[in-house]
C-alpha cells in the first residue's frame, strides 16, 4: 500500500464537475456564524455532488475570501444561491416537490440512514452552531434527522454534522 500522489488521484476538472448529473439532494444553511465552516460544508457537498446549497441570514457567502481557505475552490464547482431567509428557500423548494429535512434533534427525530429513498429531491435544512434549526423552520418540514451519538455529546460541529449527513443521503440515494 502506497499513498498515492496529488497528480495520480484521478478526478474530474471542475469544468467537467459542473456538466455532471448531481445527486438531488439540496442544502440550506440558516444563519451559520463561522465562514470556517461554511467553506468546510461547500467541500463536502462538492465531494457528495449535491445540486445546490442556499445560503440563508447571516451565512457568508463565497464573496467572502476567507471562505476559501477551507473550501479550497469547492466554492466553484457547487451551485449556490443567497435568499435573506431560510423560510424562503423552504417555500421554493416546497413548490418544486422537494421533501424538507431539517437535521435536528426533535421528539420526532429519525436517524438519517432510516430516511426511505422515495423522498428525494430532499432540501436538507442545517442552523446555527449554537442554536441549531430554528423552531420556525421544524414547524414547516416533513422531516427531522438525526445522527445517532454514542458519548456524552448531544451534537457535532455544524460542518461535520452536515457531512455525514449528506453522505448518509447519497448512499441511500446510490444504495437504494
């Protein structure tokens, strides 16, 4: 076994990721503080291929250049979108048939994997690092996910949170 090299690694161009067919899978981030990791969201969503990502309130936007430094060009290659509230996305991706998932710990929750494949396209909602989503957007999702912990944490950075998730969402999407 041998690492393999930056140049060996073989990737589409990110002129040929945008010609791709994406997984109907699309983000909201909602009042998301740290452009840190809004940059770390845009490279898992790159790497998952996800259609878009809507950046919400106070969420930076790739207009901001410290967001590059953890997206590292993903910032070009995902589909983005700024609407000044959550409730907006919620309501245009509602008219387009998309299914709403806000990833939340509810007392209706359901671990993301348990989601069945037949409500795709999904828009998955992601909130704030500190206060999560907002009660406002639970009331108008069909969803709530969860990624089940095991330690003595009840929540994951917002970033890796959303990692998982939208990975768990592809491979129910490949898998099923």
């Amino acid at each position: 076994m041998r690492k393999l090299r930056h140049e060996e690694i073989d990737r589409p161009s990110a002129d040929q990721v945008r010609l791709l067919p994406r997984h109907p899978v699309t983000v909201i981030l909602d009042n998301i503080r740290s452009v840190h990791n809004v940059g770390s969201i845009f490279r898992s969503s790159d790497g998952a291929l996800i259609e878009r990502i809507f950046l919400t309130g106070i969420t930076a936007t790739p207009e901001n250049p410290q967001m590059h430094k953890t997206a590292l060009g993903a910032q070009d290659t995902v589909p983005w979108s700024y609407k000044p509230s959550a409730a907006a996305a919620i309501a245009h991706l509602r008219s387009l048939n998309y299914t709403i998932a806000v990833l939340e710990l509810t007392n209706a929750s359901i671990p993301v994997s348990a989601l069945p494949r037949e409500h795709f396209p999904l828009c998955l909602v992601i909130g704030n690092e500190l206060s999560g989503v907002d009660q406002h957007l639970i009331d108008q999702a069909d969803y709530a996910l969860e990624i089940p912990q095991y330690g003595a944490k009840q929540s994951l950075n917002v970033a890796v949170a959303c990692g998982i998730a939208i990975f768990d969402l592809i491979k129910i999407l490949r898998n099923g």
